[in-house]
C-alpha cells in the first residue's frame, strides 16, 4: 500500500498508532523530526524536532 502524505518531511521509519487509532506517530530519521498524522483524513497535523535520529520505541515507550 502506498500513502501519499503531503508535507511529510524525508525519511518517515518506525510508526506507532495511539491507542484510540486516530492518530499515526512517525519517526522522521533524515530530518531529526516526527510526526503525527490524523489517521481519518490522513493528514499531516504536527512535526517537532528532536536532537537524534530515532525510532518510535525510543520515543514513546
């Protein structure tokens, strides 16, 4: 399957879907970043920063 997700920054890795499945946290390893996309209209709804590369587990677990 593919998704095309505008403005989802390079490098989208590990995914995690929150617990009530609305939302999709994705690690952006190239660009030091992760996102959260609204699973029902698979949008892009925020991006911050973080100072590693990193995976969903590190995050958050």
């Amino acid at each position: 399957m593919h998704l095309d997700i505008t403005g989802l920054p390079a490098g989208p890795d590990d995914m995690e879907i929150t617990p009530d499945g609305k939302t999709l946290w994705v690690t952006l390893r190239f660009s030091k970043k992760v996102g959260g996309i609204d699973i029902p209209t698979m949008k892009l709804v925020t991006v911050f920063s973080v100072l590693h590369a990193c995976s969903c587990s590190a995050v958050f677990h």
